[in-house]
C-alpha cells in the first residue's frame, strides 16, 4: 500500500491528458518507441493517477 505523509492529489484524472504525457514521455526515454512502450508507459501513469501521485518521471528497467 502506497503511504505518503502528504496529502494525495485526487483531482479527476483526464485519459486524454494521461495519454499524452505517456506519449511525451515514451519518445523522451525510448529511441522508437513503439505502442506497446506507450501503453506501458500509460498503464504506469494511470496507477499513479489512482494513487494520487502526479508523475513527471518514471524509472524504467
């Protein structure tokens, strides 16, 4: 379980602003990414949306 000692963000999130950011952030990490990286990526973004956590960075491994 995700603890933070601030308070979660728990605005609605927007799909379509997630996709985007998804899409932004796959071409910045991946040389082609493909739609599979983007959904991945996307998949990432909208757990921490549900979480409360606004992501500008992922780690990927």
């Amino acid at each position: 379980m995700y603890t933070s000692p601030a308070l979660p963000d728990t605005r609605p999130m927007s799909h379509e602003a997630l996709f985007d950011q998804a899409v932004n952030l796959a071409y910045q990490t991946f040389d082609e990414p493909t739609d599979g990286h983007i959904a991945g990526v996307y998949a990432v973004l909208v757990f921490w949306a549900r979480c409360g956590v606004s992501v500008d960075a992922l780690a990927l491994h």
